[in-house]
C-alpha cells in the first residue's frame, strides 16, 4: 500500500505530480509520501494495540530529520546505532525513553553520549562491550539498563548480506552462552539487566524463520527469569520485509506477525519493543530521475539516465529489484522494450535493473524508482564527486524540500590543502 499513483496521465505522490517536483527540484531526488509513511507506522503499532509495546523505528533505514519528527510524532520511539543517529533522533525531540541503541562496535563516546540522553535501552553484542559499559558507566556515576542481544542461529532467509541471525554473523551473543553472559553482566557495576533483544535480518518475507527466533526467546526469558534475571522487556527487532516485486515476495501482515508474538511470548507479561525500519519507510518512497541517453549497443539497449549508484546503493550491493515507471502514464497496449537501466558513474556496476522489460521510453523521460524510501538517501553518497541527492517531503498537494541538493561546490570545499602545498 503506498500513495504513488497516476493521475491525469501523470505520477503523483499524494496529490502532487512528480513530475513537477522533478521540474522545481531536478533530478535525482527522493519524494517521500507523507500519508504512506504515518499508516505503515500506525498499521504495525495497531496490530499490538492492547499490548505494551514501543516501536522503535530502525532510523538507519531513512534518517531524514522530516521523516524521524513526523514517526516520533505518532508516538514512535527510534532504534539507533551510532552516536550521530543519536544526534539526529535529539534534534527530532525524541525523548531518551523511547531510544533503544543497538550495534556491534559502539565507542565509549558514544555510551557516554547514550547514557546522558538517559536511553531506554543498550542492546549489548558481546561480552567486552558489556564490560566497557560498565566501566563507563561507572566512571559517570550512572547505571546502565541493558538487554543482552542474543544470537539465535537462524537462517533469515533472506539476502546473505541481511541476515544476522547466524552463528557465523558478528551479530549478538550465542543463545548457548546466554545464561553466563546474563550471570556476567548480573555481577558487573553500573549495569542493570532490564531484557532481552534479537534481530536475525531484514527484508524477511516468511514468518517461519521470526517464529524459531522468538520460540528460542520465550524460552530465554523464562529460564533467566527463573534464574533471577528482571526480564521485563523482550526486543525482538526489526525485519518484516516489503513487497518490492510485489508476486513473489508478499510478506506477512503485521497482524499475523503480531498473532504470532503474541502466541509464543503473550505467556510471559512482558512488553514487548520493536525495531521496524524498511516496512515503514520502503513503500514511502521514491527516487525519481531522467533518462539521459538511449544507447543502442551490440544486441542491446542502455537507458542511461542520471541515477548512479551513488544515489540508490541497493541494486548493485544486493541484487535488489525495484520497479521503474515512467512519470507519464503509458498507454495500455504501449510498446515494450528490453533494456539495462544504468547511471553515469564510472562502474560496470552502476544500474539500476539490467534486462528489465519497461515501456517503451525516450531521452529526457522522466521516471520513478520504486519503493525507494528505506536504505536509499541514507546510503547515498558522492562517489564520482556526484552531488548528494535531495529529499522531498510530500504532504496532499503540499511539498517541502527536506534536504537540500548538497552541491558539488560544496563537495569540494570540504577538501584542503596542505601547508606545505600553499604557494
Ligand atoms: N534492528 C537492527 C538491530 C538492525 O540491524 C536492523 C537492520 C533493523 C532493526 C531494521 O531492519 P528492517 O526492519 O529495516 O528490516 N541496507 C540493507 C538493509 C540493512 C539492514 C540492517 N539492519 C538493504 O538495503 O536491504
């Protein structure tokens, strides 16, 4: 369910033609739908209404200070993974008890910092980390509320460089080594064991998997508890995946999701927390450029347009599909093409799809890349000295630009020299 659609021969997001944004702004940019993001929110924080639970938006997957104020604004709390998300959730207003901090490699800065907004929660990885906490939060004279983040071993199923939930990932604590490390950071001054956390992946679309993971907990919990552990929340991630092909890769409802948590944790009385990035954010968004060029090459056509790799990462990084529609409406029985679908930068691997079949389109045609909004303007960067791309934010038949182009002028400036090469 999202809010792009055609209307008079154009795309629109909510009411406002994309194609004049593309017009006021230029392309590449990202035009993220207002409507479509606050109802995939409210969808998943409805499917636990009577349950107590926070979710904590996964703001890695689109940290736009728009987008994070409009989530925290429906009540979400966010799931942060470095000091600078930190930074950027402050700015968005949203209080320390709705902050959970997860990651492998947080520095003693950056608990310093978490422990001063006064988070709800630190998802502690290992054993070393645990104790660094400790000691910083010693130092200042504070107590830290931590959950251990477990290590299940189950398989996503999902893209190999998604999937956490595997022993062989960096992610997390093993479940076989839970009860010492509860026993660990049970000892330690400064901390204070608070629950339980896990996030085996992302872009899952089969519940199977979630439902090993969170069996694996509920049984965690009860055992911790019965060993004196005051577990009185379980983190049980993010994940939930997105429609991206829209056949072949329909995820669960968060209804069904929910029936599911709630059938194998509901025993335990304990609130739950989530980490939903993508579901909220994906179908919210899109990347919209121009096609530059139409090259006919040895047996096949490039539609090179002005979207590098540098601005949408996912394609090339992950194999990830993502439709592509023209902004103007083709016509029903319009003629097809087959073509590779690249960007300007200087890589065999900056393309957006290869052999995709699309509507017949032209030089200067404009287009959108779809479901665009989670882990797109968050991974862009400026390889090939390419300006970064902006953002819009869209609301009915209102817009604002939400991060403006940062222009290759600017790009440059950040660069010195040194001393020794002033004339
Ligand atoms: N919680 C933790 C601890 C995570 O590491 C992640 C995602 C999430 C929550 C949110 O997962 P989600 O609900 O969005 O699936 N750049 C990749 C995705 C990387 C996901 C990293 N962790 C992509 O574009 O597919």
């Amino acid at each position: 369910m999202h809010h792009f659609t055609y209307k008079g021969g154009v795309l629109h997001a909510e009411d406002v033609s994309l194609a004049e944004l593309a017009a006021r702004v230029g392309t590449p940019f990202y035009a993220y739908a207002q409507a479509t993001l606050s109802r995939h929110y409210r969808v998943f924080d409805d499917a636990f209404a009577g349950d107590d639970h926070l979710v904590c938006f996964a703001m890695k997957a689109n940290s736009n200070q728009a987008v994070l104020k409009l989530l925290a604004g429906l009540g979400a709390g966010m799931d942060i993974v470095s000091g600078g998300e930190l930074k950027r959730a402050q700015a968005a207003g949203v209080a320390g008890g709705k902050i959970v901090f997860s990651g492998v490699g947080k520095t003693e800065e950056e608990m310093r910092a978490a422990l001063a907004h006064g988070i709800r929660c630190f998802n502690v990885e290992s054993l070393p980390e645990l104790r660094r906490l400790s000691q910083v939060a010693r130092a200042m004279g504070r107590t830290a509320p931590v959950a251990l983040r477990i290590n299940p071993d189950v398989d996503a199923k999902t893209h190999e460089k998604i999937a956490t939930g595997r022993k062989a990932d960096k992610f997390g604590i093993s479940w076989t080594r839970a009860l010492e490390a509860y026993a660990l950071a049970a000892g330690l001054p400064g901390i204070a064991v608070t629950g339980l956390a896990t996030h085996i992946g992302s872009q899952i679309t089969d519940l199977q998997p979630f439902e090993q993971a969170y069996s694996l907990m509920a049984e965690l919990a009860t055992r911790l508890r019965e060993a004196g552990h005051d577990i009185r929340h379980v983190d049980l991630g993010g994940g939930l995946g997105v429609p991206y092909r829209g056949d072949t890769d329909i995820p669960p409802h968060p209804d069904d999701y929910a029936a599911m948590v709630r059938r194998l944790l509901g025993h335990l009385d304990v609130a739950y927390i989530f980490e939903p990035g993508r579901m909220i954010a994906a179908n919210a968004g899109v990347l919209v450029g121009r096609v530059l060029y139409v090259k006919e090459a040895e047996g096949k056509t490039f539609l090179i347009t002005d979207v590098g790799m540098n601005d949408l990462l996912r394609p090339t990084l992950y194999e990830a599909f993502h439709h592509i529609q023209p902004l103007a409406e083709p016509e029903p029985d319009a003629p097809m093409m087959s073509a590779d679908v690249v960007g300007p930068v200087c890589e065999t691997g900056d393309y957006i799809a290869r052999e995709r079949r699309l509507p017949q389109m032209k030089e200067g045609d404009l287009f959108a890349v779809m479901t665009a909004g989670a882990y797109g303007a968050v991974m862009a960067g400026t390889y090939n000295t390419r300006a970064l791309v902006p953002e819009v934010l869209v609301n009915g038949a209102d817009h604002a630009v939400v991060r403006r182009r940062f222009d290759e002028e600017r790009i440059v400036g950040l660069d010195s020299l040194a001393p020794w090469q002033m004339a």
